[in-house]
C-alpha cells in the first residue's frame, strides 16, 4: 500500500511539474516602466523635440529590455535544467521503491523523496518569480 502511495504520489508530481512548464515559459513579463523626468527651460536638454523622447531614455530602456530578456532565458534555462533533475529524481525514487520491500522503505528512498520535494519547491519559487 505505501509502495502504491509513493508511486502514485510520484507521478502525480512529476505530471503536474511537466504541466506547468509550458504554461510558464512563454510569459515573458514586460520590463519596468522608465519614468521621464520633467526638467525646467533653463536645462540644455529642455528643447522641445527631446521633451519626451529624449535618445538617452530610449538607450535605458532598450538596455532594460536586454537585461530583462537576458534574466528571463537564464531563469528560463535553471528551470529546465532543475525539472530535468526531478525527473531524473523522480525515476530514481521508482525504481528504490519497486525493490524494495511493501514494509519496509529505505533511508536512501525517504532522502530522494525529500530531496524532489525540495527541488520541485524551488522550481515551483523561480516560476512564480518570473511574473
């Protein structure tokens, strides 16, 4: 019975972290908004055609933007690689609990179990993070 437990348990996760991957992957939040500074007419800058458009803004936030996209594919890539890890953790702990006995369970299988709950709360962290 807790061998079907653990089981069932395992694959439940593990469905349910594949599930979520492709949903969260392609939000890609919108770069913080770059408040334009109002100056006074006797600032140089105060010409008329740069009063909202000044390049020096348009340079910031385009180098926002990249930043932005560069976290986003590095958050994007941690991810991938850590729901990789679970899966492989995940496999890991079915095998060790299809050995071993229905009364009994290892130290090594408890410690997987905890190490998947682990990862799959950070993985779980750096989803939510990247809205």
């Amino acid at each position: 019975m807790l061998v079907r437990i653990a089981r069932l348990s395992v694959i439940a996760l593990t469905a349910a972290l594949l599930a979520t991957i492709p949903a969260h992957a392609q939000k890609v939040p919108a770069p913080p908004s770059i408040p334009t500074s109002t100056s006074d007419a006797s600032s140089p800058s105060a010409d008329s055609s740069f009063a909202n458009g000044n390049p020096a803004d348009f340079e910031r936030e385009h180098m926002l933007r990249n930043m932005t996209l560069q976290r986003n594919k590095l958050r994007q890539k941690e991810i991938v690689d850590d729901s990789q890890q679970l899966l492989d953790l995940a496999k890991q702990l079915q095998d060790a609990v299809s050995k071993s006995n229905k009364d009994q369970l290892s130290l090594s299988v408890v410690n997987t179990a905890a190490e998947i709950e682990k990862l799959a709360k950070s993985v779980k962290e750096k989803m939510r993070d990247g809205n």
